[in-house]
C-alpha cells in the first residue's frame, strides 16, 4: 500500500524498527501526549513533577565548561521563565532563536543561580508558527498532540508521524477492517477499530490526559484488548490441540504407587503432594501432558520430578531429564542415584553430556535405543547428539528458558510412537496471573511451600568499606567447619565481559547508552533513566574504578583477608571439566570459599554451605539475587546472605537491595521484578516464546489479559466443531477471527505449528 511520506528509504528505515506495514505504522502507539490546548502555566511548575511546558524562547547559548559543552536556552511566559539545559548537545547550536514558540518536556528542577526553574535534557519540539502550513499547525498545535518514540532520528520523530499516520488515517476513513465480533464488542463496551485508532492517535478534545498517559482510555483499552485476545486464543487453541493428540495412557497400579513412595527419603510436604497428583492425573490421560512445575529454589521440585519419571519407568517406559549445565545434570545425576538407592527395582540410569568422551557418548546412546537405560540424565547434548529413545515416555526439563526447544522432543522418539509427557521445571517465580495466562498451552503446577525446618536466612547490606567484617565472618562460619560462596558479576576486567548483567543500565547515574532523542519508552520503567542520558561520558566502563572481579578478587582474597583457607575460582570460562572438578570439591567439601560468578546461580545444592556474599550487589537483577541467595540455608544450620554495596546506586537498585533484605517470598520479588524490568527483560524476551506486544504490557494491562483469556476459551467453546449453542456474531465475522488470529500468529509470535 502507498504511504504518503513513505519513500524507498524511509520504508528501509522503517522495516529496521519492525514496521513492515501500514497497519503496523498504525499500532505504533504514542507513549506520551501533551495537551497543547490548555498547556501548562509555569507559574504552576513545582520542582520534582515531570512536566510539559509550552513557551516561547527567550536566548540561546552554546556554553563551554570545563567538563563537557553545555547548551542552555531560556523560555519564557510573560515575566516567568525557565531554563533548559542539555549536556554535550553542540548539535542543538543554532537550532533555536528568540520568538520560537517550543514544547519542552522533562523533570522541573529548582535553579541554584536564580528563583526560576530549570529542566535538565527535556524532550522538545519547536512548535509550528505562521509560516507552517495550516495542516502542521492543525496537527501540532491547539490540540492534545501524540508524542512517539522516533522511528529513525529527529527526522522520522513525532512530527513526521503525526502527518504519516494522519494521511494513513484519512486515506482508509470507513474501510479499516474489524476483526472482532460486533456484539463482543458491544458486551464489553469498547469501540471498533477504526475507532479506537483514530482516537488514540488524536485524541478528541476534552480527552482526559490522565487516561491518555496511561492508555487507559476505551480505545487504548479496545487495542490492547485485541492484541491479547489473539494470544489467548492462539493459546487455548495449542491446548486444545494437544489434548486431542495421541500420547500414552500410563498406569498406575499399587506396584507403581509402592515404587513412588519407596523412594521418598521424608515427607512430602502438602504442595509437593498436590504437584504429583497433578502431573500424575496428566501421566494418565492418553493425550500428553505439558506441564510447568513451578517453585521457588529448595521447594523441593526434584523429587516430585524423579517420582514421576519413577511412574514413567514403572509402566515400561524410558525417563529423560534435562538440565541446563553439566554441573546440574550431574548434580541430578548423583541426587537420583542416591534416591534410587532405596528403590527395590533400581532403574539403570546413564548420564549423557557434552563433553563426555567418544566412546562413552556412543555406549550412552547404544544403551539409550536399546532400551537398556531406563532413565536418562543429560544436557542439551541429549538432543544434539542425535539420541533416539527406545521407548521414551516422559522428559522432564530444568529450567525451561535457558532452551527453548519444548517442540524438539519429538526428535528424541522413535518413529510411530506416541509423544512422550513433559514437565518442566522452573525456580524463576512467575507471577501467578502471568504465569497462568502467558503458559496458557501448559498446565501449571505451583510448589508454593518450602519443606520444613528451614531457618529463615539472615540478609544484610554491607557498605564495601566494611568488608573487612564480612571475611572475618566467612572464616569464623569456616572455622564451624560451614562452606561460603563469594559472588562478582564479571569474571575479569570491566563488565564488557558479560553483557547478560545489563542492570547498571538502568542506573541514571551510570548509563552508558547513546543519548536518547525523544523518550524510548516501552516498559513501565520510569522515565527518568532517558532523561539524563547526558552523564554517560562521564562513566565509561573503563572509567568507573574498582569495579571488583571474580578472578581479582579471588586472588586478593586468597592472598590477604581469607589466606589459609581452602578457596577456588569459578566461572563460565573454564572448561566444563574444570568446572566440573571444583563444583564437585566443593560439594565433597574440600574447598571452604568458592569465589565466583553467576555460575553458580541455578540449582547448584551444597546443603554445608551457610554463606553468600554478593559483591556489587546494586548490579544484580532481583531474581537473580534471589536465586544467588537460594544457594544457602539449604541445610539445618542458619544461612546469611551479605549483600555488598559499592558504588552510588540508583533508586531502583535501592528498591532491589531493601525488597532482599525484607521478604524471602520469591514472588513478591518476582512482581517487583517484573514491574522494574518490563516482562520482556523478565523473561529474557522471546527465548521463552513470549510475544513481542506491540500495544499490550503485561505488567499495566494484566486486567485485560484476564479478561482476554476467558474470552478467549469462551469464544473457542462457542466456535468449536461441536457447538452451535453461545455463537457470536455472524459467520463472516468469525471467519474474519480466525483468519486474523492466524496472520497475528504467524506474524508476531512465529509459533503456529510448533510444538
Ligand atoms: P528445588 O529443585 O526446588 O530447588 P530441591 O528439590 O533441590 O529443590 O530440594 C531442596 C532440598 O530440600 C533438597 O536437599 C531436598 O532433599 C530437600 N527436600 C525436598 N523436599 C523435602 C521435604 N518434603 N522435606 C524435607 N526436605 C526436602
Ligand atoms: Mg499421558
């Protein structure tokens, strides 16, 4: 389709951002407005607020400091005026000149030089004037004005938008199609399309900004409900799918349940009770089961795992269990093998990795078709090695989101035979909402109740100047014959090592990102961090000192303040055999104080170790530092988890730090996780097929996702084959769902045949 403004050029620059087609140009949002019909006064400004301003330039001047350029306009109403500075902007010289009307936008501020007001880095626009032609100051002016985040530098910036998507708007007035049923529109009060994206692209007057901010009008609420709507449906239908499909119909007699229970080396608790009886009513179905086993670190999901591969093995079938490292497989490995030594059957098991050596891997595979292994505990390698299973029934999967590969099962069986049950299994909290609506083609099983007898770990910050205590703590916790683990976030070096520790990025005071133009904003991370992009150059990663290493910091350690002890290096560098060697000493306690880095984060069990120590603590992200801190406390003796704190931190690493310090309840953490980093971050983006939206954020829209999801299942129950009954609109329109359900699949999620 012919977009006026839209050349050769500016659709490459486009389709770079994601923007293919005029429908998408249409569904990037505003993330702002500013409401130019009644703007705001300045004698209204109150330091603190983050304010949009209307006002007229009064000077402008490029300042040379010491430290950097500075450019400085002033702008004024009447006798008020405000000052507007931005950092190293030599760009903005002559960009501005007395009688210019402008739109500021950024955090009011008190200026020391005088009783006025200032505004560090606003967002701006320069404001048509008589000279501009009527449709630009129809657009721009006297009305509330969308604000976009730019789709390529100032010149494809809210201006040039605003006409774009205006003449897309005009061009297609009457014909955007519907793709929702008229009367479910009607039950759920909210405006058509065509509707809906008019008015949230230009507001009609009298709008309430409130609502506009923070999408919460009819037509925002009628788009998100849209894109939503497809992902549940999508979702219920995979469901639907799967249960319709040929899985095996396992057993179980009293000689299986004899065979659960025997292993069990103590109580379950009521959760793990219920968790088994749920995967084990899906064992039993003849469609397959897809199950998530979600609990919290040392909830106890192992052996709930194991019981069910134990219901697998008793009915003649074969148990695969996959972990995300060697050291997990083999820690699995070593955990069945003592719980199946209670067992009066005792299964032959095989462990099958990566770095195995030849012949070993070949005699694990040979064993594993012949049917000869019964359970198998391995890593990826389990599906890179090209393993096929004699008759393989259930896979379980540790921590689901560092694979990605739930559809890749069917490889591992035989031909002709029915598709093994899986459960995966993950320790990342996911709020229960989201978990419930985004997994909604698994079930969910949730481990809600840690196994009793565990004292409540002991959490403090500690300030670095004081951390001459905490290692003279580490070695009287030594001396009681207790292990430590001391934990940095890079291995060696500046953090370009390990990019995957992205949270200083979100410190204001630390970024490190070009300078944003106008407000990247996608997430419901505040502002601010856009709004001072400035400082950068003032904290390169080389620059920032004594950011500590795990390999400095194991030297220094080892030399002064813990020197006599036994203490290690680990981290993702070494070999898998090296690190295979230390993991194993420490467990065998050979090793008192393992320093490292976040190696050691996932599922690693030593249940002697009381101490974690976290170096650069304000750098962790909250499930991690979760996770870290689920390390220890995991035996009978009390655990302690110091949280050391160097640099200036941010507010949102303060609000990290405190949340440790007060709660060990993995999913409040987990929601204050996901309101900080925006679902996308929190999921480590589409690894684990979570949908890219482009109107929807789960964390502010969650009320819709509910309501989403149950129309979802009602409209599928009513569309199904088999209904006539609770029909929906007309045939036409329903066929329009479906077709479209199919584009937005294919188009946002690419997931529609798989798994
Ligand atoms: P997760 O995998 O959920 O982090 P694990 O399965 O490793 O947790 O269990 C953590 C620790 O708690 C293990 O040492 C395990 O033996 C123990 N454990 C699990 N369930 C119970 C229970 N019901 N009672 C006592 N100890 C338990
Ligand atoms: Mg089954």
């Amino acid at each position: 389709m012919y977009v006026r403004g839209v050349g050769p050029r500016v659709a490459e620059l486009l389709a770079a951002r994601g923007i293919q087609t005029a429908e998408d140009l249409l569904y990037h949002l505003p993330f702002r407005y500013e409401d130019r019909q009644n703007p705001r006064s300045l004698d209204e400004l109150k330091p603190g607020e983050t304010a949009s301003v209307i006002a007229e330039v009064r000077g402008a001047a490029l300042l040379r400091t010491r430290r950097m350029p500075l450019f400085e306009i002033t702008v004024g109403q009447g006798r008020l005026a405000l000052k507007c500075i931005w950092f190293n902007a030599t760009y903005l010289n002559g960009k501005f000149h007395a009688g210019q009307t402008v739109a500021v936008y950024g955090k009011v501020e008190p200026s020391r030089s005088s009783s006025n007001l200032k505004m560090i880095q606003p967002q701006f626009e320069i404001l048509p004037d008589s000279s501009d032609d009527a449709e630009t100051r129809l657009l721009e002016v006297g009305r509330i004005t969308p604000v976009y985040e730019s789709l390529g530098g100032s010149r494809l910036a809210s201006r040039w938008q605003r006409k774009v998507i205006f003449h897309l708007l005009e061009g297609m007035r009457g014909s955007v199609p519907e793709c929702l049923p008229r009367e479910m529109l009607a039950r759920l009060e909210l405006p058509g399309r065509e509707q809906a994206l008019r008015e949230v692209h230009f507001p009609a007057e009298g709008t309430p900004l409130e609502q506009l901010q923070s999408a919460a009008t009819p037509a925002h609420r009628r788009l998100i409900f849209e894109e939503l709507f497809f992902l549940e449906l999508g979702l219920e239908l995979k469901r639907r799918r799967m249960r319709k499909r040929a899985g095996i119909a396992f057993g179980t007699s009293d000689k299986v349940r004899e065979a659960v229970r025997e292993v069990l080396p103590f109580h379950p608790t009521a959760a793990q009770k219920r968790a088994l009886g749920e995967i084990v009513g899906d064992m039993r179905q003849p469609s397959p089961m897809r199950r998530l086993l979600q609990g919290d670190v040392g909830s106890g999901k192992t052996i709930v795992a194991l019981q069910a591969m134990i219901v697998a093995m008793e009915n003649g079938y074969q148990a695969a269990l996959m972990a995300p490292t060697e050291i997990l497989a083999t820690q699995h490995y070593l955990a069945a093998r003592k719980l199946l030594e209670r067992s009066s059957r005792k299964p032959r098991m095989v462990l099958l990795t990566g770095s195995l050596e030849d012949d070993r891997k070949r005699r694990a595979r040979g064993q594993i078709n012949r049917g000869e292994a019964q359970l198998v505990i391995g890593t990826h390698a389990l599906i890179e090695e090209k393993v096929e299973f004699d008759r393989l029934g259930l896979v379980v999967v540790d921590e689901q989101h560092r694979f990605g590969v739930l559809q890749r099962f069917r490889l591992m069986k035989k031909p002709n035979q029915p598709e093994p049950d899986v459960l995966v299994m993950t320790a990342t909290p996911i709020p229960r909402t989201l978990a419930l609506s985004l997994y909604g083609d698994l079930d969910v099983s949730i481990l809600d109740e840690l196994p009793p007898g565990r004292t409540p770990i002991v959490t403090r910050r500690v300030p670095d100047e004081r951390a001459g205590e905490v290692w003279d703590f580490v070695r009287r916790e030594v001396e009681k014959k207790r292990q430590a683990y001391i934990v940095y976030p890079v291995i060696e070096g500046t953090k370009e090592d390990h990019p995957e520790l992205d949270f200083s990025r979100d410190d204001p005071d630390a970024g490190t990102g070009p300078p944003v133009q106008s407000g990247s904003r996608r997430t419901a991370k505040s502002g601010t961090a856009e709004l001072f992009p400035g400082s950068a150059q003032e904290a390169s990663p080389g620059a920032r000192s004594g950011l500590k290493s795990a390999t400095e910091m194991y030297e220094k350690l080892g030399a002064g303040p813990l020197a006599g002890l036994r203490v290690a290096l680990l981290h993702g560098r070494l070999d898998a055999d090296e690190k295979e060697t230390v993991m194993r000493r420490f467990q065998r306690g050979e090793i008192d104080v393992l320093v490292a880095t976040t190696v050691i984060e996932v599922g690693v069990d030593v249940p002697n170790a009381t101490v974690m120590v976290i170096g650069h603590a304000e750098r962790f992200g909250l499930a991690q530092l979760h996770q870290l801190r689920g390390r220890v406390g995991r035996g009978a003796a009390r655990g302690y988890c110091v949280l050391m704190t160097g640099e200036r931190i941010s507010p949102q690493g303060e609000e990290r730090l405190n949340a440790m310090v007060r709660t060990q309840d993995g999913f409040e953490l987990a929601e204050l996780d996901l309101v900080q980093r925006g679902p996308g971050e929190f999921f480590g983006t589409r690894q684990a097929g979570l949908p890219d939206f482009r109107v929807a954020n789960l964390v502010r829209d969650r009320k819709l996702l509910e309501l989403a999801k149950v129309e979802a299942a009602r409209f599928a129950n009513a569309n199904g084959s088999d209904a006539d009954a609770g029909r929906e609109g007309t045939d036409a329109e329903r066929a329009r769902v479906w077709a479209r359900l199919k584009e937005a699949w294919q188009r946002r999620y690419g997931l529609v045949e798989a798994g």
